[in-house]
C-alpha cells in the first residue's frame, strides 16, 4: 500500500505497509527554509513521521509529527515542531494510481533558545 504525503516544505515521503492490512506508517525528509531577516543558519533538515488507519476503502485517519529544522539569530536558535491529525480520502483510479486528498489540524510551535 503507498501514500504520498506533502508539507508546506519538501518533503519526500515512503509508506511501509505494517502488520495490518489497513494501517500504515511512513516517514518524511526534508530542506526546511524560513524567510526572515538576519538568519546566520537558515536552511536545516526537516523530518517527521507519520501513522494511518484506513476505516474504510476511501477514507483514513493520519496522525504525524514532524521537527520543522529552524534558524540562528546572533543572539538566540530556533526550532520548530508540529503534531497534527488529518483526514486522508482516497479515490481509486484503477488498480495503479489513486486522488488522495488530505486535510487536517496541526499545532505548531517555534521555541527559541539563546546562542552561546
């Protein structure tokens, strides 16, 4: 069973399939970049990870977290998380390929430490 997971970031995603047939778990990577002034470390790897459970044929419920990477100031470092739930519906285009559609709720924090 595949999905195709996507952020806000790019990001590459792999499904493998788990011990049911209607679950699955996949992890996704990443370049994260922020688009603010001052940065000294701008660009970081993101990475997250991610469960389903498909209820039935069409729809499943994803719950995922994911390290949004972050920046540096002169003066503090910043990193970012996101837990999140989202509702995936799948509608078969034959045996091969399938439209999945993807909405859902995160929580998104940016915590700042000092540098030393």
């Amino acid at each position: 069973m595949k999905r195709i997971f996507s952020v806000a970031v790019l990001s590459i995603a792999a499904t493998v399939p788990a011990v049911a047939a209607d679950f699955y778990a996949g992890a996704k990577f990443g370049p994260v970049t922020y688009n603010y002034s001052n940065i000294e470390k701008n660009s970081q790897l993101g990475y997250g990870v991610f469960a389903g459970y498909q209820f039935i044929p069409y729809f499943s419920v994803e719950l995922e977290y994911a390290s949004l990477g972050g920046f540096d100031t002169t003066s503090r470092k910043y990193t970012g998380t996101s837990f999140g739930v989202n509702g995936v519906g799948t509608l078969p285009l034959g045996e091969q390929f399938a439209l999945i559609g993807k909405i859902g709720i995160a929580s998104t924090t940016i915590s700042a430490t000092p540098q030393p």
